[in-house]
C-alpha cells in the first residue's frame, strides 16, 4: 500500500459531527480523510435537523459541551467569515400542569451549578417573553437567553469548505465495506473503491454507527429512532425563542417550535413509542398530531400554511446521552456516536473535544465529561430532557 493511502485519521461520516472533527484535527496538523456513502456533505441527518442550539440539558457533560458549542456559534462569523443564520433566541419550556414545574425547577439547579443562564419565570413574567403563549392553565416555564438556532447546512458546509483549506480529503460516494483488524487494532479500511491505512479510525457514522462496528466485530448500542418535522411559510417575526412542550400525549412524549430568522415557522416531535428503524418516509398522523397540540398552546399559528415535512433518524443511545471515547476492543477506534438527535448542537464542541483526545491534550474538564459518556459505562438512568 502506497504511502499516499495512509492517514493520521481517517473519519466515517461527514456528518454534524464527522465535517467539524476533520476540520479541528487538520488544524491540529493531521493528515485526515473522511468517507462518506452518500453523495455530499451534510446529507444524512444533519440536513434534516431543524437547527436548534441548546445548553439547556439535564447532565454536566452536555450542559459543558453545549456551552462550548454556543460560544463557538455565537463567533462563527468572526472565526470562519461566513453567516450560518445564528440567532440567539433563546429556548423556553413551558409548564402547564405541575408535573412539568417540578421537573424544570429540578433541572435549574443542576443547569445553574454549570454555568447555565436560565431562570423560572411565573405566568406573568413568561407572557412578558412570549405574549402569544395560551394564558389560561400556564403555570410559567424557564427561559435560557443564550441558547438558539443556526443553518444546520450552512454549518456543516463551512466546516467542509475550511477543513478542505486545511488539506482533509473528502471521499463521497465511498461507503466502508470492512476492515483488515490484526492484534486488536484496524491495520486498514476497504471500501467501495479501495483501501486506506490509518493510525486512528474515526467512527461518527451517526444512525448507522452500529453497522460500521459490526464490521469491526463489535457491538455498539445504537438504534435509529424516526422523527418527524415540518416548515411553514415565512411570516413577519413575532416568536422569539424556541418553544419547548415537554407534557407527554398519545403518540408523543414531546415538541417544539420556533420561527427562523427567516420568518419560517420549524417544528419537530418526539414519537412515543419511538418509531424504530430506517424509514424516513413522512407519515399521514404527524401534522394533524403536532399541529394540534402547537395550536393549544399558540392559537396564533393556526393560520400558517405549512410547507413541507420531512422525517430523520436519531441515532439513540439506551440512556440518550453520546457515547465518545477509545474502544474498548479496539485499541486506535474512536467511537463519537449516539448523540440522540442532537448532533448538530454537540457537534462542534465534541469536535475539538475529539482532536484533544487524539492529541493527547485532554483537560480534568475533559476527562470528567468523558467519564459520563464512556464507551463502558452501564447505560443507566436516562436524559430528561431529550
């Protein structure tokens, strides 16, 4: 094998997070190549996702890293000189019966004790930030003023162009058929066209994460999870932050909504039970589902047209929290995968967290949030707020 085949990294997946770890090893000065099946960037579950940035989580690791990915955000325009529609709106969950007040208030100590910005505002003072809320039965809800949405697209595709600059081959249409595995270690990759050498193997193949361990004879705990979302029209700005509904109903445990700056109305529900599998064929029960519990909280929105729905798959972890870390049967796999929907978010932050595992410049910050994402932990407990 030539040298030219050889890599420092070689990453699976040019996805949320695949695209900005290819860009943050090549500027820790790697030789990096990213193998992607399909034909561009971005064009799994990162362009379905509906863009919204959150800190507002109920553990440390990804309190932590969605800070990090805010901040990153908030200075995108500075850094790289390009626009990804970053809007610091905010989010809010609402709280209509008190089994949602008891849950947030809960959540805001352990939020607070991390750094997070983000208060319970009673019924008065929450109608003051969102006027169009449903006042009859509102208890209140909390507020984040730093969280907020980008282009999920627009994003991927910087990271893509700048990592390119840095001298990352990309590789589209290229799926990973297998690997030649010697001493607990992958000596090389084959795919469709070829085969490569690298001293690290990246895996951040997103909902299909699990097939590319079983191709390195393991078993990684991750299951597609369908979800749907819709687009309305544009409208003349009146929503401000992302709207968060966490009351269960039949056939959803949850929603949200915001308006983009563009005027567009994005919204996404979370199936219950999930809807388990590869099928992102939209479905004839998620508008009328969705609309009408968006309409009971925002009788405003009754009007807007929508536009269009689509479906992705969320790659689901048992406890819905990431599982990044060294494999423990293979000793140069890095797993960066399960990030249960929300890798746009945590992309850009588990990215350099990624590079600083493989430089070997981890901080006691690091190894701690490590700790709770660990490829060999138990899976207990779950995220509460997924």
């Amino acid at each position: 094998m030539s040298n030219n085949n050889h890599y420092d990294a070689i990453i699976i997946g040019a996805g949320s997070l695949g695209t900005p770890t290819a860009y943050y090893l090549a500027k820790a000065g790697l030789k990096v190549l990213v193998l992607e099946s399909v034909a561009s960037v971005g064009q799994g579950s990162n362009k379905r996702a509906i863009g919204g940035i959150r800190a507002t989580h109920s553990d440390p690791a990804k309190i932590r890293l969605c800070l990090r990915s805010i901040e990153i955000f908030s200075h995108f325009r500075e850094e790289f000189g390009e626009d990804i529609e970053w809007d610091q709106c905010g989010y809010t969950f609402v709280a209509y019966s008190p089994r949602e007040e008891k849950v947030l208030k809960d959540l805001l100590v352990v939020q607070k004790s991390y750094g997070l910005v983000n208060d319970w505002y009673d019924h008065d003072d929450l109608l003051k930030i969102v006027p169009d809320l449903t006042p009859e039965g509102l208890i209140g809800g909390t507020f984040s003023p730093y969280d907020g949405s980008a282009s999920p697209l627009l994003t991927n595709h910087a990271y893509y162009s700048h990592a390119q600059n840095l001298g990352v081959d990309f590789h589209f249409s290229e799926p990973v058929t297998g690997f030649k595995i010697e001493h607990d270690k992958i000596k090389s990759i084959h795919t469709s066209q070829g085969s490569y050498s690298s001293d690290i193997v990246i895996n951040s193949a997103g909902p299909y994460a699990a097939n590319v361990g079983k191709m390195a004879g393991i078993d990684l705990p991750i299951k597609p999870d369908s979800h749907e979302a819709a687009i309305t029209e544009a409208v003349a700005r009146f929503l401000g932050p992302m709207i968060v509904d966490i009351r269960p109903a039949v056939g959803s445990s949850n929603y949200y909504f915001y308006q983009h700056i563009t005027g567009q109305i994005i919204f996404c529900i979370t199936p219950s039970p999930n809807a388990w599998g590869t099928d992102t064929n939209e479905t004839s029960t998620f508008l009328p589902m969705v609309s009408k519990r968006m309409i009971e909280i925002m009788p405003r929105l009754k009007n807007i047209r929508v536009r269009r729905t689509w479906r992705g798959l969320y790659p689901m972890t048992p406890d819905g929290f990431p599982i990044i870390g060294w494999s423990p049967e293979i000793s140069n796999f890095l797993l960066g995968i399960g990030l249960c929907g929300q890798g746009f978010m945590l992309g850009p932050s588990t990215g350099e967290l990624l590079t600083r595992l493989v430089m070997n410049k981890l901080t006691a910050e690091d190894n701690e949030t490590l700790s709770y994402l660990s490829p060999t932990r138990k899976f207990e407990g779950q995220e509460l707020l997924k």
